[in-house]
C-alpha cells in the first residue's frame, strides 16, 4: 500500500486577509498604481524616515534587513499614510513582503499598526491612488473586496479531511484535486473567492470545498424553442434525462411529465438548483404563462461541484460532467451558457482535434473533452445560427441550457490519473502538496535535485504541448482550472484540454499547416475576440495565462512547501521552455522569433486584474480584461543564475 498523505484545512482568519491582501497589494504594483518612485532601499527609509520617528520606526525596523525595501505613501500634510515592505521579484519587479503598516501622526502620538485588506483599500483611496477610477466602481470594488474576504473566512470552516493515497481510485482523487484547486481558485487575483449572489448558506451548499452533494433542478421545454451541439444527432434519445439520470429516476421524471400532460414535444432540461430558485421565474415568466417552459418539481443530487462551480461532475465515477449556466459574478462576470460560445466551442473542438493529426506527439500526448453535446433555449428562429438572428446575442437565453462534457473514458481508470493544474498552484501553510503526491508516484524518497527534476518534466511537457499546437496558430485556455495534467503510473503522460470556447488562433499559421478558417459566431458589428493578427499576440496567452499565472503558482506552491528558491524554479522553468521550444518544429525564422520574445525582450505582457474592474465599461458574460506591461521572467532568472 502507498504511503497516505493527510491533513485537515484550516487557514487561520488573519492568513485569509494576508493571502488576499498580498495579491492585492501585488496587483496595484504590478499595474503601476503604486509607482515605483515611492519605493525606497533600506539605507534611504533609515535616513529619511527613521531619524525622524526613531521611536516607533526603529523596532520595526529591526524586522527588515538590508536588502528589502519600502513603499512609502504619505499625504501632503505627512500625518497619515502606508509603509509596504517589498522585495525585487522575477515576475514582476516588486512584490509586497509580508505587512501593509498603517502610519498615523496625531499631536501627541505616532502610531504604526498592521492593517487589513479593506483599511488598505481606504487609506489608499484617500491617499489618491484612485483618482482616475470610477467612484460607483470603486464603491462596488469595496463591497466585493468585503464580500470575497467573508467568503473566504466559510472556505476555512469547511474541514475538508484530505487523504492521498497513492493506490485511491483516480476518479475519486480527480474530485478531490479539483475541491482543492477551489480553495483558492484563480491565483493572483484579490476577488477571487467572491461568488456575489450566494448568501452563505449557498456559498456552502454549493462551493466545492464543502463536498455536499448538488441538487439539479428540471423544466420541460419545447423541443421547438431549443438549438442543439451537433453530436446530437436523435433528440429522443440523446437527452439530458438518458444521461444524467438512473432508471428510477428516469421513471419518476416521466411520470411527472405524464401527469402534467407534457408529451413529447417537450424535453426534459437540468437547471443548477440556485438558477431554478433565483432566475427560472424572473426571466422566463411570459414563457411559463404560456406553457413553453414548465418547472418540475422533480429534481436529481447525483452531482459535485468542480472548482470552475458551474461545472458539476456527475456520480463520483463517471466521465460525464454537466455545464450549467449560473447568474452567480464571479472574477467580475456573472456565469452564463451562451449557444453562440458552445458553437463555436465546438468549432474549437475540431480545431484541436485536426492537430491532432497533423501531429504525431499531440496524437499521443493531448486528450481533448468532447464537448459537442449540448442543449440551448432560444425562443426566436432557433433554427437560424446566424448573426442576423440578433436573440443570440441577447443575455436572456444564456441563462438556460446545458452542455455535457466527456472527459475520455480511459483516463478515469487505472493506470491513468488527471491531476487539474490548479490543485498544484496552492498557497497554503503547512498543509499537504498535490505535487508532493507527484513525486511520492514516481521517486521512494524526495531530494532537491528531484523536486527540480520533476518541476522541469512538468514545465518542458506542458510547454511541448503548447508550442506544438502553437506552430499551428492555435493556443488554448491554459489556467490551472482548463488544462489537466494526465499520468500513466504515476508518471506525465499529457494533457487535458477541457473548455474549449476560448482557444485563440493566428490564421496565418493555422492556414501554413491546413487547418481551416473555423469563421466564428458573432454579431456584425463586432470582430470577436479569438483571433489575433500577429504572433506576439497569440503568445500573449502563454506568457499570462500559461506561465505567469498557471505555472508560476504551482512554482511558488513548490518552494513553500519544499522551502526552495523561487529564483531557481524560475530558471528551471527557463530552461525547460528553451528546450521545448529547441525540440518544436519550427522553422528557423519561427524559432528565432519566439526565443526573442520570450527571452531577450526586456518587456512581457501582463494580464491586469485591478484596472479592468475600476477603469473600463466590460461587455456582459465575459470576464473584465486588458493587459499592461512587465518584466521579463525569463530573462531576469536567466540573469540571476
């Protein structure tokens, strides 16, 4: 039997503020909202400041050494302000250190507290530092930052006892990774616990963390009003209910059904048990009237919340998952099913699948979900797909339909197990590591040297994956939450791609290696946001969302636990793309150009998550986002080595 891995989650009340408030105070660094010319070195807070308040500044700086330095944000007067250790970083030049200290002078005291994340947030606004930004938005940034801290504080009660066992049924451990991975969910990002719309009684039904089984609720809907995925191919037999219900319960929807006089021109539809509760009758009240959608009072709990929350997985050994649309805002967008995002999903979908065969490693390395079974409302000329069809861009219908997401059956069984990228990326103290369990697969006893060995594996095989599907203009979407690692007895096999609204593509590259224009779904007026004009722009993707975010948390994750350099994963990570990217078939002229992008540009892009939400108008359904400028990890780690 292999050796178990236990712990019980609990994060104390001031690490949840801590974690929420570094990413935070990170985020305002990096976005330039706190400027690099407020920071000063060791030796200049000692002249400046020190000689000035030696009775409050000396004892607190004696928990500094030479080589951090300091934010300093004073106001005109210099009575009140913030002092923010930070430290030279490889992702972005400055992270905060640990403590934000609030400085407070009055007439007869000078006072220097730790604060939280929300005094922060006031003393900066009063400080200026949002002079720029909405007032309503900022309003509403202060309330989600309070709602997402008190969330988080229920993710702590949630007790969730882990026990990894090396020898535990894959699919039993895939559900647990994924109620890991939610604890933090999106790396990086202060707001990313919020589910706004959840009191917290739902947030705690509903979240992963707390393992509770998911109530489904069911409507009947005309057929007629109803788009369907193109694997329906029999719309009496391929329905949810024939899916996602045993016999007894088959039977028991039926009979409902029966006795309320619904034949056959209906279809049976799920509806996440909050949807049903919250939006059901205040959307779609005119068509209850009229009998085109009726709810059920039948209802199924063979469900579990993935990390992505809208995504149910179905009975804890089954491939099949259940995407439902969730009026819940999360990372600033609320959660819908639009029919215009699974057509083209599924376009998609036979994108990376024609790569497939075009490549003999992505053949052998890449699984993709099938996620081409779909149902979708739209109650205006369901059978035209077109952008004169103006209802498909409506908000409305997004709130009801469902999509099936098959995860390859092969991978939910011995020897193969599917590890979600996020379970690897979390920040917690003391508790046990996903990659931990990695290494306990493949190695009896773990050593630095190995740790760096399988870190580097990792990197070099996800970035194979990648730039493989990169030379053909395509590049998927590569958080911690859509793309799986998959391991064949313990050791890395590939990759999961799930999710496949959101691959971007380059047509000149896609077009060089026979692969079609996939002419996208999308309203006149409007050039949708999946195709990019230049190569720099496509790689954008793999620099954010794939290193910066996806990568880089599992890299800080590893040095925590294992009390490694950060500065050494980052070369390691450095080296493992170097050789991807050697090993890659691209031409001369391709491989010259991305080995200057990534290493010799003293600049990289940088997805931004404060700006979007406090300085632009976002458009509904999608998350707020725009992108600034950094440094260059690659280069700098390559620099320190």
């Amino acid at each position: 039997m292999g050796e178990c891995l236990m712990n019980t989650m609990l994060r104390p009340q001031t690490q949840i503020q801590q974690v929420i408030l570094i990413d935070f105070i990170n985020s305002l660094l990096a976005e330039g909202y706190i400027s690099d010319a407020t920071i000063l070195t060791h030796e200049h807070m000692l002249c400046e400041y020190v000689q000035k308040y030696p009775d409050v500044l000396n004892p607190f700086m004696v928990n500094y050494q030479q080589h951090n330095s300091f934010v300093i944000l004073l106001d005109q007067s210099l009575n009140e302000g913030l002092i923010i250790p930070v430290k030279k970083a490889i992702k972005q030049p400055w992270q905060m250190q640990d403590y934000v200290f609030h400085f407070k002078k009055d007439s007869q005291n000078i006072v220097l507290t730790s604060i939280s994340p929300l005094k922060t947030f006031d003393v900066l606004q009063a400080l200026g530092i949002f002079e720029k930004c909405d007032k309503q938005k900022l309003q509403q940034f202060a309330q989600d930052l309070a709602q997402s801290i008190e969330q988080f504080k229920l993710s702590q009660n949630c007790s969730i006892s882990y026990q990894l066992c090396p020898e535990q049924c894959p699919s039993d451990l895939f559900l647990q990774f994924e109620q890991y991975a939610a604890l933090r969910d999106r790396p990086y990002h202060p707001l990313a616990k919020l589910k706004d719309g959840f009191s917290d009684s739902e947030y705690q039904n509903f979240s992963p963390e707390f393992q509770q089984k998911i109530e489904v609720r069911w409507v009947a809907i005309k057929k007629d009003k109803l788009v369907y995925g193109k694997d329906i191919l029999d719309r009496d037999t391929q329905q949810p209910a024939h899916i996602f219900l045993n016999g007894a319960q088959f039977d028991a929807l039926q009979m409902e059904l029966e006795h309320k006089n619904l034949d056959s021109s209906y279809m049976a539809l799920p509806i996440h048990a909050w949807q049903f509760e919250h939006v059901l009758h205040k959307y779609f009240k005119d068509e209850i009237r009229a009998h085109t959608i009726m709810p059920l009072q039948f209802l199924s709990d063979d469900f579990y919340a993935s990390s992505s929350l809208r995504s149910l997985v179905y009975q804890k050994h089954s491939p099949d998952h259940l995407k439902l649309p969730l009026a819940v805002k999360s990372l600033g967008s609320l959660r819908y099913l639009p029919i215009v995002k699974m057509i083209n999903g599924q376009k998609n979908q036979q994108l990376l699948e024609q790569a497939k065969i075009h490549d003999a490693v992505l053949a052998q390395r890449l699984w993709l979900c099938n996620e081409n079974q779909w149902w979708g409302y739209l109650p205006d000329q369901p059978d035209l797909l077109h952008p004169d069809n103006l209802t498909l861009f409506d908000e409305r219908p997004m709130h009801l339909a469902a999509q099936r997401r098959q995860v390859p059956a092969e991978l939910m069984d011995s020897p193969y197990q599917v590890i979600p990228m996020a379970s690897l990326g979390q920040l917690t103290h003391n508790n046990l590591s996903v990659f931990d369990l990695i290494m306990k697969w493949q190695y009896a006893d773990t050593t630095p040297e190995r740790i760096r060995e399988v870190f580097f594996n990792l990197c070099h095989d996800f970035f194979e994956v990648n730039l493989r599907l990169f030379r053909m203009g395509l590049m998927g979407e590569i958080h911690g939450q859509n793309i799986c690692v998959v391991l064949k007895a313990g050791h890395f096999s590939g990759f999961l791609l799930r999710d496949h609204d959101s691959v971007r593509i380059h047509l000149p590259w896609m077009q060089q290696a026979g692969l079609s224009d996939p002419k996208y779904l999308s309203p006149h007026d409007f050039r949708i946001t999946l195709y990019y004009d230049t190569v720099d722009e496509l790689m954008t993707y793999l620099q954010t969302l794939g290193i910066q975010v996806n990568l880089s948390s599992i890299l800080e994750s590893i040095a925590s636990y294992y009390d490694l350099s950060e500065s050494e994963l980052w070369t390691v990570l450095a080296q493992a793309l170097k050789q991807a990217l050697d090993h890659v078939p691209f031409s001369d002229q391709a491989r010259t150009q991305l080995h200057d992008l990534l290493f010799e540009q003293e600049e990289w892009p940088y997805k931004k998550l404060i700006h979007p939400l406090l300085e632009q108008n976002n458009r509904i359904g999608s998350m707020p986002s725009s992108f600034g400028r950094t440094c260059n990890p690659l280069k700098r780690a390559l620099q320190i080595q």
